[in-house]
C-alpha cells in the first residue's frame, strides 16, 4: 500500500497564499510602487485624507490602503 503525499491543488478548502502580512513580506522593505502611490493617493482623495508621504514603504502603503478601503467601506 504506498502512501499519498498532500496535493494543495486538489484540497477543495485551501488555505490562501494571497493574503499575508504586509510586515512578513519579503520585499516589504522596498519603496511602495506606483500603482500603490496612484491607488493610495486616490483612496486619500476620496477619503478627506492628507496625500500618502513619497516615503512610504511597500508594506506601509499596503497597510493604508487596507485601512482607507475599510474607512471608504469598500
């Protein structure tokens, strides 16, 4: 009798990999990119916000725009 490894694939409640912790990301460090400056200065807009700083990191910007979505609630 051989033994069946786990196949994620075919699990029919997968747990998702596209939800993750902005602080656990690799890459979180790293300058926000221009679709989150273009995103997060519009939720900014739309909200009554003062515009996101230049600054801001990759997992900063996903941290805001999270919270203004929330706020806008979208």
């Amino acid at each position: 009798m051989s033994e069946q490894t786990h196949n994620p694939k075919l699990d029919p409640n997968p747990g998702s990999n596209t939800e993750k912790d902005p602080d656990d990301w690799v890459s979180g460090d790293e300058p926000m990119t221009g679709a989150q400056a273009s995103y997060l200065t519009t939720l900014s807009e739309e909200g009554h916000e003062e515009p996101p700083p230049e600054d801001l990191t990759k997992a900063e910007a996903s941290k805001r725009i999270d919270a203004l979505k929330e706020k806008l609630g979208r």
